[in-house]
C-alpha cells in the first residue's frame, strides 16, 4: 500500500481495496512458492528416509542370514540351499516376497526378516505363507512342507509368544550375529 493517504471516498475506498487485493495477491504467490519448496523439500527427505530404512532391513537380513543355516542344522533340519528376497506370484496368482527362503529337500523355511517385529508382522507372515502355498500348488505342484520363521532385532509386545502359538520358529539378535572377514594373505594389523 503506498505511503501517500487514500481519501475516505468511495474511489478512495474502492482504490483501498484495489491495492489491497493486489497485496493479497503478492501474498498467495510468495506463500505458493513456499509451499512448493516446502513440499520439495518434504519428499526429498521422505526419499532419504526410505532409503535409510531400506538399508537397516538389508542390514538385518545378512544379520539374520550370517549364521542361520547352522542354527537351523541343529534343529535337525539340513538345508541345502538359501535365498534372499525370493518374489512369488503373477496377475493370476497371489504377490509376494520371502525375505530368507531355506531349503531342506521335502522342507522348505521361510523367513520373514523385520527391524522391529510385531504381532501384526507374524499375522502378515501367515498370510504370505498361505499366498505362497497357493502359487507353489498352482504353478509348480511343489509338495514340500513349509516351516514359517520370523526373525527381528527388536520383538515388540507378545509378537514371539504369537509366534509361537502359531508354530514359528522365531529368530532374534544373540550378540554372534557377526564374524570377522578372513584377511587376505599377508595382512598385518596396523598399530597405532
């Protein structure tokens, strides 16, 4: 608004509102661009974020992966073979990933690897268990029993007593979840 005094007249009252529209005007584009840069700046960090998450999970999974086929060994069960990540389904057929699959001739374990397991990820884990019989029957006649394991390196409320109930195996940190790499030939330790 200029600095110069609008007399109280009808022009005067309808310039007022004039510039006073042109003012709110300014104000809707400078908080338009606000906003924008705000929303930018929002998904910017939701993306480092998921990222971020995706990272601890796959830091995990080679936890849970590092020494699993032994802890299974001795329940008696001899696996043969392991995968991560394993992707199930079709357009026809139930969608899914296993995050640990074991196999053991007849026998096949899946796991689900979680940062934080809770109940409702041993619920979700029944359920992709039962997508995944259905897509095994369906496209490969696979008869192989399946044994669910859930694994997490925090277990939140009465997610491994669910577990249990519900004949899982349930997997959790024990503090020899890792291993020092073999060095190469020649190493020596630098000391300080």
């Amino acid at each position: 608004m200029s600095t110069q005094q609008i007399p109280l007249t009808y022009e005067g009252v309808l310039e007022m509102i004039r510039q006073t529209s042109e003012q709110m005007k300014d104000t809707d584009r400078k908080l338009e661009r606000m906003f924008q840069k705000t929303d930018r700046q929002m998904k910017e960090t939701n993306k480092r974020i998921s990222k971020l998450g995706s990272r601890i999970g796959e830091i995990v999974e080679s936890m849970v992966k590092g020494n699993i086929v032994d802890r299974f060994q001795a329940f008696n069960y001899i696996v043969t073979k392991s995968s991560r990540n394993v992707k199930f389904g079709n357009k026809e057929l139930p969608r899914g990933e296993i995050d640990l699959f074991l196999e053991d001739g007849d026998v096949a374990i899946l796991i689900e690897v979680k940062t934080t397991l809770e109940t409702k990820d041993v619920r979700n884990h029944i359920e992709r268990i039962e997508k995944y019989r259905q897509y095994a029957n369906a496209t490969s006649g696979d008869k192989r029993r399946f044994i669910e394991a859930v694994a997490g390196a925090v277990v939140e409320g009465d997610a491994e007593q669910f577990a249990y109930e519900n004949g899982m195996y349930v997997i959790v940190q024990s503090g020899k979840a890792v291993d020092i790499v073999e060095p190469p030939e020649g190493f020596k330790a630098k000391e300080w």
